[in-house]
C-alpha cells in the first residue's frame, strides 16, 4: 500500500511515466475494438512492429547525417514520434489498400511486413549504438523516462483519436459492419476507412514511441478481447475495453515498480491474466445459467 | 402506369470490366413489386449491386430516379453476411438506417430512435430488440434487417435473398408481410431470390436471368408452359 500511495503522490519521480502508461492503456483498446471487430488483429501485430521500424531509422538520421543527437534528448524523441508515425501511416495505407484489392493472402502480407520490419529495424541500428540502445529500450517496453513534452505529445494525440472516434463512431460502425449499407446510404466508404486506418496509425506510433511495440500490441487487443466476453452491446464493449486497458497499465505500473520489473511486460502478463480470469468466470457463469433458468422456471 | 423509378437500357454487368450478364433493358415502376429470379451464379447479385451503385456498369445506362432526384433504397441484404463478432442489438442494427438522414459527427436525435421503434414495431422485431443481433434467428434477423430498411424511409425497397437461412414457416410469414408493407405504402419492391413459387405468389414483374439471358415480363407472360420449356430448354407439363 506504501507503493501505490508513492505512486498516486503529485511528487512521485515516474508520474509521467504512470500518466503516459495509463493514457495509453486507455486509448490502445478504443482502437483495438475495430482491429478485433475488422478481424485484423494481424495488423495489430505487424504495425507496431513498422512502427518501431521507423523509429529506428528516426534514431539512425543523426547518424547518417553526421550529428551528434542523443538518444535521450528531446531533439531524438520528436525525431522518433515523426519517424513513427510517418512510417505506421504510410504502412497502414499500403495495407489497407492492398487488402481492399482482396488480391493474395493478407496474413502474408501482414507476416512479411512483421518480420522484414523487425529485420530491417536490427539491420539499422546493428551500426548505431546510441541508437541502438533506444531502442531496445523500446523493444522491452521501459517506460521509465518520460518528458512532460513526450506526456503533453502523447495526451493531445490521444485526446485527438478520443474526439474522432466519438463524433465519427456511428460512420465507422456503419462502414466496418455494413460496407454495401453505408455506400448506399452516401456515405464514402474509402473516406471512412481512411479516418479510422489513420486514427489507428496515429494511436499505434503514439504506443509505440511510449511503450514498445509489444506492449502497444498487447493493449491493442488484449482489453477487447477481455470486454467482448461480456459486451452486450457495443457501447459497452468501447468502455469495458478501455476501462481494462487503463485500469490494468495503472495496477501493472504498481505491480512493476513494487517488484522492479520492467513496466511493459507487466502490464501484458497483467493483461493476459485478467482475460484468462474473465475467461473462466464466463464459463462457470454459461455452465450455471441453465441450472438457474430450470430453478426460477420451478 | 405509375412513373419509372429505375430504367435499364442496353446494360452489360460484371467485374473488372468482363460482362457476366449484357443487353439487360428494362424498367422498374414507382410503387411495383419486381422479382430477380435466377439460379446461383446467374449474375443476380451483380446486377443488385450494379443497380445499388456499389459497382459501375460494363457497359450500357442506368438511370436512377427522376428529375435528378435520387430514390432512397431500404437495401435488406442476406442475414447470414453479418460477422457475429459484433455485439450490436437488433436495436443498434436498425438505428443505422437513419445514420442517410442524420448528419456526420451527429447522433440520432429521440425522434428518429423513436421512429426507428415504430419502425421495428411494424415489421414485428421490437421484441427482440435488445437482444444481440447474432443471437437471434434468420427469420428474426430479417425482420430486423427490413426495420432498418424502413428506417431509412425508403423509395424502394432492395431484398437480397431474405430467406436465405430462413425455415419454410418463417419464409412465408417474411413473404406475406413484405407483400403487405408494398400494398398498405406503395412501396416499390425489388426481391432478389431463386425461390420460384415465392415469385409467383407475390411479384408482379419478374426479370429471369437463365443462362446469360434476361426475360422480363408479368408472372402470367412469363410462367406459361412455352416460356417455361424455352426457359429449361424442355418440355413442362
């Protein structure tokens, strides 16, 4: 109790560290829920994978270009938010495109863009050891060093998805359920999937720049998965997902620092815990719901 | 003669610019009930989807409405193509007909969720309105999914399949009620199916797609036994 008190203090040293973690952990499943909705979870794993790519070449720049820039000043973070997300927007809209085409095998193309982009991401750095050091932070999921920059640049990106979501949510419910409804009803099919591939981009090289790819995967989908057992209908789905997703990065944060492990990982094992929990409550509560039916219809 | 709703001249349909289906010429009345009647592969979901705008013409001219007014389609697709990861109720699924009306970054207002209740009252689905959407039967599905169409407050009314997945009983209530919905409003119809004594019972007009050939005419032109046997290349009854 000692710890989450030092945690929830104004004082505390990591607070933007708690603030980023949460934040994210509360905006990754609002995003999340169209990925698992879309059956694109795939692009739930291979685009915080290009993201980090980008990053990568963002921490490579310097280097190339002869300047000294370290890793740890704000010069590299902005470097490596832009590097991100060019990298995840551009990508996204390659995939999407790609995916509309209907061509080929999108678990392949997915698969490819995985594990090229983690290859070429090892590639870069394997010269850069500033750099390099970046981003294996990254690749962990340290989230120990946060500027109020980094937490400002992260609450106006996430607050900005939040916004778009809300007053867009029922064109891209319509247009992820209903694509031959929504076009005859007006609306512009390739224009709402482009809001919502971009609003997913922006979200993912947010996490990403924040906590790894790993981790902004394990947000992505882990909290929907969890609310869509319990879900009755998708406004509740959207909250439960989120609520998860944000309460569990503020317990990982205390569980991490109470035991020094590193943030990110405990907050997916957390996470993962918390759906296998929810898992089996459903189950006992679907295997006694008949024998409660046949009591009250007695 | 109620006035042209859709008029097809010399049309040719498919994909990527190869024709599955040419020289379809025909015309949809204000207020008629057409039938789409083919078997599987016949190129009827194409011309659904040429006629809905979701996909352009190989060839020919489509002329939709009239004095540049552009109809409202209640489009009622197959229940089954509805992912049942998506925890919508019946409500939530016939609210999207309104989302034409209201406008972007809005939200329906009480009066058109209220219209949509009446809307679900009508076509008997209230009921189950808030139960999820992927839990209720193919029969319920439809009824949810003609509310939404109403929702929209249609001109025409597109049915594609609606008793695909649907039981015998269920089909014939779904059948007797649209029949009703076009008589008591005038409601253009456009039934797309391959449910032939359906078609017979309640269709006025019917457009047969057989063998990459289109026939148009009344139930009483085309379901004589010389058209039948030109139809099936045989001899009926």
């Amino acid at each position: 109790m000692e710890t989450l008190k030092e945690i929830l203090s104004p004082d505390f040293l990591l607070r933007n560290s708690v603030y980023t973690s949460v934040l994210v952990g509360f905006a990754c499943p609002l995003v999340g829920v169209f990925l698992v909705l879309r059956r694109l979870v795939f692009m739930g794993v291979a685009l915080p994978q290009i993201s980090s790519t980008g990053v990568a070449v963002a921490l490579s720049l310097p280097v190339w270009l002869g300047l000294t820039v370290n890793s740890a000043e704000e010069h590299a973070h902005t470097l490596a938010f832009v590097g991100s997300t060019v990298f995840t927007l551009v990508a996204i809209l390659i995939l999407a495109w790609l995916e509309r085409r209907g061509r080929g095998s999108a678990e392949g193309r997915l698969g490819t863009a995985y594990v090229v982009a983690t290859a070429l991401s090892i590639l870069l750095l394997s010269k850069n050891r500033v750099a390099e050091a970046g981003w294996l932070d990254l690749l962990k999921g340290e989230i120990i060093t946060i500027s109020n920059f980094d937490l400002g640049l992260t609450a106006i990106s996430l607050a900005f998805v939040l916004v778009v979501l809300g007053l867009f949510n029922k064109e891209l419910l319509l247009v992820s359920f209903d694509r031959a409804m929504a076009a005859t009803l007006g609306k512009n099919v390739l224009a709402w999937d482009a809001v919502l591939y971009l609003l997913i981009g922006l979200t993912v090289s947010v996490a990403v720049l924040s906590v790894g790819p790993l981790i902004a995967f394990g947000f992505l989908l882990i909290p929907p998965l969890t609310a869509h057992l319990f879900a009755r209908n998708m406004k509740w789905f959207v909250i439960l997902a989120s609520l998860i997703g944000g309460v569990s990065s503020f317990f990982g944060f205390w569980l991490a620092y109470q035991w020094d492990w590193p943030v990110g990982p405990t907050d997916v094992v957390l996470l993962g815990a918390v759906y296998a929990l929810a898992f089996g409550v459903k189950k006992i509560f679907s295997l006694r719901q008949p024998k409660l039916k046949s009591r009250l219809a007695k | 003669m109620n006035a042209s709703l859709i008029t097809l001249d010399n049309l040719a349909i498919g994909y990527d610019g190869q024709a599955v289906l040419s020289g379809i010429s025909l015309t949809i009345a204000r207020g008629s009930f057409t039938a789409i009647l083919g078997a599987n592969g016949t190129g009827k979901s194409t011309l659904l989807k040429t006629l809905l705008g979701l996909q352009p013409p190989v060839s020919g001219k489509i002329q939709i409405g009239a004095d540049g007014v552009k109809p409202i389609f209640g489009y009622v697709p197959q229940a089954i193509q509805f992912d049942p990861l998506y925890p919508l109720t019946g409500f939530d699924v016939a609210l999207m007909g309104t989302f034409g009306r209201v406008g972007t970054g809005r939200f329906p207002s009480r009066a058109e969720k209220e219209f949509v209740r009446e809307c679900l009252r009508v076509t008997a689905a209230d009921k189950f309105a808030a139960t999820k959407f992927s839990q209720l039967s193919g029969g319920q599905k439809q009824r949810v999914l003609i509310a939404r169409a109403l929702a929209t407050k249609p001109d025409i009314l597109v049915l594609d399949e609606p008793t695909a997945g649907v039981d015998v009983v269920a089909t014939l209530a779904l059948l007797e009620f649209i029949s009703q919905i076009h008589k008591e409003r005038n409601l253009t119809v456009l039934l797309v199916t391959h449910d032939l004594p359906l078609v017979k019972k309640h269709a006025q007009q019917i457009v047969w797609l057989h063998n990459g050939v289109v026939l148009c005419g009344t139930v009483a032109e085309l379901f004589t036994p010389e058209k039948m046997s030109e139809i099936f290349e045989m001899e009926v009854g």
